[in-house]
C-alpha cells in the first residue's frame, strides 16, 4: 500500500531474514510537505517515520 493511503488501524507485517515478524500498528498519519510522517505501535514500542508519498508499505491481511 502507498503511504499516502495508510490510516489509523491499517496493519504492517515485517519479515525478518531469520524467519522472525514483527506486526506493526498505524497510530496517525499526517502530511508534512511532499512526504508522511507515520507512527506505528509495536511490542518494541511506538516510533515514528517520515515517508515520501509514493512510498510502498506491504500491509497485513
């Protein structure tokens, strides 16, 4: 999914090489300029990142 069409609840996968995932959840979004800052909650905590807006996020099923 293009970050530009994540919202709050939208839930992100990450497989790691050794076969371990860590699921992350979309807290808030919002637009600053041409990119995205996202924050995401996780069991490792709640984090933020900026992101262009055609940037690709394989989201969960």
């Amino acid at each position: 999914m293009r970050v530009s069409q994540l919202q709050p609840g939208c839930k992100i996968v990450e497989r790691k090489d050794d076969g371990h995932e860590i699921r992350y959840e979309v807290i808030s979004i919002r637009q600053i300029g041409k990119q995205f800052e996202v924050t995401f909650r996780s069991v490792l905590g709640m984090a933020s990142a900026l992101y262009s807006a055609n940037a690709f996020i394989p989201t969960a099923a």
